[in-house]
C-alpha cells in the first residue's frame, strides 16, 4: 500500500509500482494523483494527474481543488521523524504518518 500521511480527512500517499512511483491525495471527497519523482528536496509530480469524479459539496471541491493545485507546483518535501511537510512558496501543508 505504501506510505500514507494524514492530516484529519486529508492525506498524501506515496506508492512504488513497477512501471514508476505514484503519489495520491485527498483533501475532502475526491481522491486525485499522479506519478512521482521524489527528489531529494522536491516532489516532481507528472503532469498525468487525474481524479475521481464524486458529487462533492462545494466547499469539499474547493478544499480538493486547493490541494490538487498545491500538489501540482512541485513542492519541496521534508520528513521530520513521522511527521511530512510539503512547502511551495508561502503554503505549507503538513501530514503526520498514519
């Protein structure tokens, strides 16, 4: 299953598969993801992301939206003993390892 990180409802989770490494996330409803490059200080996320297609309410699409376009800026990344932190430019998201 890989790496799962938490944050209340929302996660990141990292997968390695045999054809390349995957990382998914949720904030509220919709589950969206990609292929990933981790980088020593980057995630280089594909641009092949897609995402379920769920009817959310508005304000869990907005929240699943903020997080998708987060995700797509190649943040950098830091593990600080279980706990993930993701920074692009002034947002920073943090997710604890479930």
């Amino acid at each position: 299953m890989g790496k799962v990180f938490r944050d209340g409802d929302a996660f990141v989770r990292f997968e390695r598969r045999s054809d390349g490494d995957v990382v998914a996330w949720q904030a509220a409803c919709n589950t969206s993801g990609a292929s990933v490059i981790v980088l020593e200080t980057r995630l280089e996320v594909g641009a092949d992301v897609s995402s379920s297609v769920v009817g959310c309410a508005p304000d869990a699409l907005a929240a699943d939206d903020a997080l998708t376009s987060f995700m797509e800026t190649d943040p950098q990344w830091s593990l600080s003993a279980r706990r993930l932190t993701l920074r692009s430019g002034k947002q920073v998201r943090s997710f604890d390892e479930a």
